[in-house]
C-alpha cells in the first residue's frame, strides 16, 4: 500500500497498526467493494451472536472483483450456512478447556506448551476452531502472564512455548519483547513458536523491532503461518517471508484443507511450490476443526485422502505436507494419509 497505480512512491507505505484500522468490518463493504450484490450472497444474518467481519484491505487486494466464489474471499465471508446446526459440529472442537494448566496456557502434547497471548486477530476467518473461545477469561500483559510463566518454569519437560491466539503479532512489539525475554530467562525452555498469519495479512507487520526480539535472544524462533491458496502469498508476503528468513527464523505453513477455497490438486501443488519459493516449509495440511459454523467448508475424509494422494505424486517430497487431523486427548496429531 501507499503507492499509487501511477507508481508514485512518494506516500510512504501505511504502519500495520494504520492497516487494522482501516479494516472491513461488515459482510455488505466487504460485498459491495468487490462489486458484489450483498442481496445475492446469502450472507448470515446480522446480529450480536455473529462472529465478526474483519478483513484488512491487504488481503481484499488480493480478491478478484465480481466473484462471489474467490476462495480468498469465500475464507472470510459469513453466509448462512454459519447459522445452521450440524451433528458432531460444536463449540470446543479439540477439547482445549480440559488442557488448560492455569488461564490461558494449554498442554496438549509432551514438551510443548502453548500460551494464548491475545483473542485478537487480523483477519476473521470463518473456519477458525477458537470463534467460540472464552477469550474473555485469558490473562494479558505481562502481570497477567505471569502464572503462566510460573507454570512453565515449574515444568522442567516443557521445553518449547508456542505463542497463539487470537494472535500474537497483533500485541506490541514491546510487550512480546519483554515476554520473550521473560521465558528465554526460563532454562530448560529451548525453542520459541509463533503462529500467526499476519505476514500473510499485512506483510508491513514484520518489523524491524519483531525481527529484534525474534532473534536476539537464546531461544531458536520458529515462525508457523497461515496460507490456504496460493493467491494469497503475493510480492509484499514475499518480502516479509524473507525478512523472517534472513533473521534466522524457521518458517513453516500450516494450511487448512476447505471446501471451494483449496479442495482441488491443482490449487494444493501451487501452494506447496509457491510456499517453497519463499523457502517456507509446507508443514501441515489440516483436516477442517469441527467447530459449530464450519460445517459448510468440510471436506470428506476420503476426498482428502484421495486428493493427498495425487499431490504425492505431483510434487517433490520436500514440498509435501502432512495431512493430518488434531483429535481430543491424543498425543500428537493424527496422520490420515
């Protein structure tokens, strides 16, 4: 942003914290900027129960105007299918309430340990499995996180803490700064994860000083993102991607398999190799979270696999993720193909 299709360079580009302001926040701007008749979309009906619109203008960029099945947009939409109810869909898909160690840290897997540092995001997307998460009830702010600290410390077989949400780059860069340092002061911790996808939403998010606390510090950082569709990782995620990456930061992507946004061969393989022409790990491929709302992005277990199987034979086995499914109270997550 900032340049002008004249190509002046003149504006300098917008702060990401300028970018989250200027966010779409309702279904019929979000319609009618892509030239859209919201009368025609079903959308979901308005209302205080409705998971809320919020789409950066960076990522309607991307969209194609006139279409109402961009698989861009199609991620952060709300039609009227989030309304209905379906068997085996509910509000805490992965049974993370009986994880908690105390507010806000979950252990869910042996040596690792995640720590909800917010309940915002910079985008809505409407498959997300926390849209019903008590975020409410999560402490923020150094004081605040302190018990969760406290627990980390205690536990000498944890030795990873991955940072999540909402998500985490949407908190200062000086809070995490100092939350880094609190846990790299803990010895036995030994590797830093981030999952965010504001690379990938507002690539001017990378900044100087996240690149600072990313890497100056004892701990290795490991950067998960979040791309669906190729279409989303343009020139700006692209710098950001290498920004990361030259600052020493492990990058990998961790997508999820949706119906009419990434559920056919062709869009899968450009994602892998698009994903590893940025030097991004294709890590995971998720089967969808069954959170209640989602049902509509469901792909059937067999079509999954099916689909898995001819991306095994389009692509380099570097480039292949896992297919796997997250499951209440197992070890690890599920491979299903």
């Amino acid at each position: 942003m900032g340049i002008s299709a004249a190509g002046n360079k003149s504006t300098p580009a917008r702060s990401w914290r300028q970018a989250l302001r200027s966010a779409i926040r309702d279904a019929h701007s979000l319609s009618t900027r892509l030239g859209l008749d919201p009368a025609a979309l079903n959308l979901a009906a308005d209302g205080p129960s409705q998971f809320p619109v919020f789409v950066p203008e960076e990522f309607l960029a991307r969209m194609e105007p006139g279409n109402p099945a961009d698989p861009l947009l199609r991620q952060v939409l709300p039609l009227a299918a989030e309304d209905q109810s379906w068997p085996g869909f509910g509000s805490d898909p992965l049974e993370e309430a009986a994880a908690t160690l105390v507010p806000g840290l979950l252990h869910k897997y042996h040596g690792r340990a995640l720590l909800i540092v917010t309940g915002v995001c910079a985008v809505h997307c409407r498959y997300c499995f926390r849209r019903n998460f008590p975020y409410a009830e999560v402490p923020v702010g150094r004081g605040a996180w302190q018990p969760a600290l406290d627990a980390l410390a205690a536990d000498p077989s944890i030795e990873e803490v991955l940072l999540s949400g909402g998500d985490p780059l949407m908190v200062a860069d000086e809070t995490l700064e100092v939350l880094v340092a609190d846990l790299a002061a803990i010895p036995h911790l030994k590797r830093l994860r981030v999952h965010t996808r504001l690379p990938i939403m507002i690539p001017q998010r990378v900044t100087g000083r996240l690149l600072s606390w990313l890497s100056d510090n004892r701990l290795q950082s490991v950067v998960v993102l979040h791309a669906n569709h190729p279409a989303e990782l343009d020139a700006a995620v692209a710098v950001a991607a290498a920004r990361l990456k030259a600052a020493g930061v492990l990058l990998f992507n961790q997508a999820v398999l949706l119906r009419g946004v990434n559920d056919n061969v062709d869009t899968l393989a450009q994602l892998s190799l698009r994903l590893i022409e940025l030097g991004i790990v294709p890590y995971y491929l998720h089967q969808l979270d069954r959170v209640a709302g989602a049902a509509h992005f469901e792909v059937p277990l067999e079509a999954g696999q099916a689909l898995v199987e001819q991306l095994r034979a389009r692509l380099p086995g570097y480039a292949m993720p896992r297919y796997v499914q997250e499951r209440p109270g197992e070890p690890s997550k599920t491979p299903l193909a």
